[in-house]
C-alpha cells in the first residue's frame, strides 16, 4: 500500500484535478495543496477511512509506519477524529479480501478513489485476444 500511495502522490502532482474539491455552489474549484491518502480499513465498526497527511513529504517507510499505526487504530475502535478529516483522495485495496470486482464510492467532499487489487488470469486473458486479433 505505500508504494501505492506514494505512486499517487507524485501522479496528483502532475494532474492535481483529481485532488481537487468543487464548492457547494458548484462554481468554484478547489485545488488542495497537500495530498492526504485516505484508505478503507474493515474494523468492528464498520468500514473505517482514516488518511496519512501530506504523502508526498513522506518516505515509504514514513507511509509504512502511518499505514500501519493507523490500520491497527481503527481495528481497535480507537482511531483518532483528526486521523478520519481531512482525505483529499482515496485508495481501496478491493484484492485483501479475494475480491475481484467493486463499486467504491467516493468520500465526499474527494474527488476521486482508487481501487487496486491483484491481476486474475492476465497471461490468459492476453493470449485469448493476441489469438482473436490474429485471426482478424
């Protein structure tokens, strides 16, 4: 995941709309000057977002650290308010569980989400249109 999230933090800076939040009128379009990296953690509460402050001022293992310490956090129930305000974008990691597919929702006021899992059956998948495409 921190890998991930630093990978994001330096793509926001090149295309910073995706960091973005636009105004309750609708007129006006707010550009963040720091990227905080919210990401679902599954706790007894309930789906949980706390996100890591200013990612790209981060070194991986600084990521790493805060990934962790606020993982475990919101597994126990004792996530701190300040570490759920302030997400800019966020991450899900769809393939921890085995998942395949999903819908994630955007946590408002963000402007985007990032669902990342693992590649089933890529080689397959490739070989079967290399094969259909041949064959045109």
């Amino acid at each position: 995941m921190p890998l991930f999230m630093k990978a994001m933090a330096l793509a926001v800076a090149e295309e910073p709309i995706v960091n973005a939040q636009l105004n309750a009128a609708g007129d006006e379009l707010h550009y963040y000057p720091q990227c905080n990296i919210g990401m679902a953690v599954d706790s007894k509460a309930g789906l949980m977002v706390p996100n890591v402050k200013n990612v790209e001022r981060l070194t991986l293992l600084e990521i790493a650290h805060e990934v962790g310490r606020l993982t475990t956090s919101a597994r126990e129930g004792r996530v701190d308010q300040a570490d759920l305000k302030g997400g800019t974008i966020s991450i899900s990691n769809i393939g921890a569980l085995g998942g395949t597919y999903a819908a994630p929702i955007i946590n408002a006021p963000e402007a985007a989400i990032v669902a990342i899992g693992k590649t089933n059956g890529y080689r397959a998948l490739m070989s079967r249109v290399r094969c259909s495409v041949g064959r045109l």
